[in-house]
C-alpha cells in the first residue's frame, strides 16, 4: 500500500441533506503508512450550477457559483504515520435574495446543482497533492402558502371544430378544474373534467396526465418535458355531455422553482387531451413541500429556519392549444362510466408516498430512503432519538436517460399575458 492508505471526509452523524442557515460540520480522516510532508491541509466548501446544451454531457456551457469557502486545516509541517482526524465546520447560507445563496439540490440531464466539501493535502513540490470530496444536498423548502391564489381552484375551457372527411359536424366543449392549484408529494388531486359532445361523432378516450418541465439556461433555453403521471376515461358519444372526476396520486417529484438559481427551472402542468378531435387544456400545478392551509413546522435545534420566508412564486398560466401540441399528447379515461375509468398506474420504480410530517412523534423508527423515480436519496436529522426527517424530504428528478433531445414546452406566464420572456420564444 502507499503512503496514504485513507483520506476521506465524514460529515457529522452521517447527515447528507442540509437547510439553509445550518451549520455542516464533519471531519477530515487521514490514514499513513509513513509521514507525510505538506504545505497545507485545506478543505472548502462550494455550491454551484452547471448546465450543458447536450444531454448527460460533462462539457458545462454556463455555470453559476452560490457560495464558496475555505478553511485552513493544517500549515505546513508533516504527518506522523497513523490514523489522524482533522474537524472542521461551516455554515451553509440562509438568505435566498442574497448573493451567497444555497438552492435545493436537483440534477437532470442537462444541468445540475450539486454541494460539495472537498479536501486537499497541497504537498512539496514534485510530489502528488492528495484530495477527496463528499457530496451533501441542500433542501430550501417551498412553502406552498407563500404562492398567491394556491387555494384557489384551477379552471381551463376549450372549443373544438369536430371535422369527418373535411365535413363539420359540430364542435366539443372540454373544461377541466382541480381542487387546488398546490400539491404535496403523497397528496390526491382532484380533477373534474366536463366534456360536451356537441357533435355527431364520439370522441375518442380523455386523457388526464401530469407533465414535468424542466428549463435549463445554455446558450439558450432547453425544455425537457415528460409525463410523470397518468390516467384515461372512456371517450363521450355523440350529442352526449358527460362529467369525469378521476384523482391522482402526486408522486415523488422535485419542487416547483429553485429559489436562488437563475440557470435551472421547474414547473408542473396538469394536461387534460382529446385525440379525437384534438383538443386540449392545460393547468399550471405547483409541487411543494408544506401543504396548502398547513403551518411550517417549528424549527428544532440544528435545523435551518422555517419555509415561511421563502419569496412568492407568480403561477404560470395555461398555455394556448398551439404550444401545447408540441409538448406531446398523452392518453386517458372517460368521464362516462366510473367501471371503464382506469386507476392511476404506478410508475416503474416509483416509491410508496414519502412522509411528510417531519415531527419523531410519527416516525418511532429510523425512515426509509425517500425514493424518486430513478433516484434515491437518503434524508436524516440531528438528534438523540434516532434518525428522524429533516422539515422537508429531499426529492431530487428521475433520471432523464432515455431522453435524447429536449421538447417544446408550454409558455410561460409572461408569454401568456403577452410579455414574454426572451429566453423561451419559440426559435430562441
């Protein structure tokens, strides 16, 4: 063996998810076989953004820094042989507005944000520094109350020319609504969809799916859409007015927005389509971490402040039926008959709803790993009782790897109320 047998860092008490304002501490683990000279022992503490215009590319177009800091462990002398632990603590930044920001974790295909300590053993010259890193998740709750009108249900209508062979014979009224305009992972969405057949066709199946995009900011701005979730209905026969009310299981998904990173955004829509003829509504849904009408929970001690003082995000608007046709049309049930209406299917390796109540009350035993699609994250707090959920899980995106180039997504809020925004024109 060489001279360096081990050289890692240890957080403290295993913990890998993190809130803003918290303290990280860890130690520096050295094992040698013989002593070492050095010119200093380092460690820092860094969060950044990259983001690339090709998919799963190392090769950063465009990154942003969030904070970064460095701690001198050790001046230059020399390493006995042994085992030697060098502590060290920082402290992650709290303030969103702030230029010193830490957004939520979150890594996709096109970019990621990823927090990091690194260690560096600077050695004399001629000889090999050493180094080792640990990578920890920074999760900035969104507080789903600070969004104004969340409470509010969320309505979209639209009319549809039904044509047979270049003839038209009628038309078909779609409109959709939810409950609610705001989600948590776990929690049911209502949706009731109205569809009248004002035609002499049916229509074919109504399809309800809850679609991901991702925008990332390269050289120019890349949509990446997907469905996350789905259910169908039966189609409406002619001169037939039908209503559908079907519920969906918000799976687990990354959080709307990433307060405090201006390369990555996330936003959710609900996608209600008739194939036949092709008609389609959209609805902006927002996924958080505090529920509508729920309190953020009381800091404890080693926690991070509540999510209440996180900046209001202005929901999107519907997109108009032009840009939605871009995004792709998925496939549902119908509304007609409750037998024929399909259950919501649970995505390939999809996970069991992760607790959202972060009090040791409800979770006597040490939880499970909060699981995303394609991506497992384990999330854990100080304390002497035994490993319990920080105020939030930490949820980091599905894996993205069969996506080969990116989709056109719904407008945005701005493009809808006729100011858009230049990075996501069509053609930008």
């Amino acid at each position: 063996m060489g001279r360096v047998q081990l050289f890692e860092i240890r957080l403290s008490r295993g913990r890998v998810v993190y809130s803003p304002g918290e303290p990280l501490a860890g130690t520096v683990r050295v094992c040698l076989g013989a002593p070492l000279p050095f010119r200093a022992i380092r460690v820092s503490c860094t969060g950044s953004c990259r983001v690339s215009s090709k998919a799963n590319d190392a090769a950063w177009v465009v990154e942003e820094g969030y904070f970064n800091s460095t701690l001198s462990l050790a001046d230059k002398g020399s390493l006995p042989s042994g085992e030697h632990n060098l502590p060290f603590q920082f402290l992650l930044p709290v303030s969103a507005l702030s230029p010193a920001t830490a957004p939520t974790s979150f890594e996709g295909p096109f970019g990621k944000i990823v927090h990091q300590v690194r260690a560096t053993i600077d050695t004399p010259r001629f000889s090999k520094d050493h180094q080792c890193s640990c990578v920890f998740y920074i999760l900035s709750p969104l507080n789903l109350n600070s969004i104004p009108d969340i409470e509010q249900p969320n309505v979209a209508s639209a009319t549809k020319k039904f044509s047979y062979k270049l003839v038209k014979t009628g038309s078909v009224v779609l409109t959709a609504s939810t409950d609610l305009r705001g989600y948590v992972v776990g929690q049911v969405l209502r949706l009731h969809v109205d569809i009248e057949n004002q035609s002499g066709k049916d229509t074919s199946p109504v399809v309800a799916s809850l679609l991901q995009k991702v925008s990332y900011k390269a050289k120019r701005w890349i949509h990446d859409v997907r469905t996350v979730a789905e259910v169908e209905g039966a189609g409406v026969k002619a001169w037939r007015q039908t209503q559908w009310r079907e519920q969906i299981l918000v799976p687990a998904l990354p959080q709307s927005a990433l307060p405090g990173c201006s390369l990555i955004h996330v936003d959710y829509y609900l996608q209600v389509s008739l194939k036949v003829p092709e008609a389609s509504v959209t609805l902006p849904v927002f996924i958080g971490n505090i529920a509508v009408n729920q309190a953020p929970l009381s800091p404890r001690p080693g926690l991070g402040p509540p999510a209440g003082g996180l900046p209001s995000v202005v929901p999107s608007a519907p997109p108009q039926e032009e840009a939605e046709a871009a995004a792709g049309h998925p496939h549902f049930s119908d509304p007609a008959s409750l037998t024929q209406s399909q259950s919501q299917q649970p995505l390939p390796g999809g996970p069991d709803p992760c607790p959202l109540d972060g009090s040791p009350a409800s979770h006597p035993l040490p939880p499970a790993l909060c699981i995303s699609t394609g991506a497992t994250v384990p999330y854990f707090a100080e304390g002497s009782g035994g490993a319990v959920p920080t105020i939030g899980t930490l949820i980091l995106p599905p894996e993205y790897s069969s996506w080969g180039h990116p989709y056109e997504a719904p407008p945005s809020y701005e493009q809808s109320c006729g100011g858009a925004d230049p990075g996501l024109t069509p053609g930008s």
